[in-house]
C-alpha cells in the first residue's frame, strides 16, 4: 500500500478578508484537516501563505478557502500556485504570521 502523496501549495485570497478573523479560521481549519503552514494579511489587502499535506486534505482546504473563510469574509477570489510534492513537511504546525 502506497503512502498518500504530500504536496505544499501556496495560496493568496482575495476580497474582504482582512479584520474579520481570517487568519484565525483559516488555521483551525488547517489544524482541523491536518495540514501544516502559515497564513498571513498582506499590504495589499490580501490573505496570503502555504499549506503542506496530504492531497486529499489540501484539496477540502482550497475548496474551502475558495467557498467559505470566515462567516463575515466576503471571497472574491482564490488563487493556488507553486503545486509541487514534498517528500517531508516543511513546517510543524499551521501558524498565524503577523506582518
């Protein structure tokens, strides 16, 4: 039986995504999927970071960061770059950076 593939994917979410708690569901939900990374607000008005694990857990995360965020988020776009397998997590946990 083949271990599942790990892949990292970064990501940026566009829309009203700052001041209404983002970063702080976007972590649970990574914690609550078993994905590691970070998530951080950028100068532009964004959301931005990386989530590493396995494929099936990073697919629910990009649905759900395309689709729900926080409940007072307004998502207006969601785009996924950098796709690559990684053969060992680059980071231990999912955390919040602050700018």
């Amino acid at each position: 039986m083949s271990t599942e593939e790990m892949i990292s994917v970064d990501y940026e979410i566009f829309g009203r995504v700052q001041g209404v708690f983002f970063r702080k569901y976007t972590q649970a939900e990574g914690k609550k999927l078993g994905l590691v990374g970070w998530v951080q607000n950028t100068e532009a008005g964004t959301v931005q970071g990386q989530f590493q694990g396995p494929s099936n857990k990073v697919r629910q995360m990009q649905d759900w960061l395309k689709s729900t965020g926080s409940p007072k988020s307004q998502i207006i776009k969601a785009e996924f770059k950098n796709e690559k397998n990684v053969k060992s997590l680059d980071h231990s946990t999912f955390k919040i950076v602050r700018s």
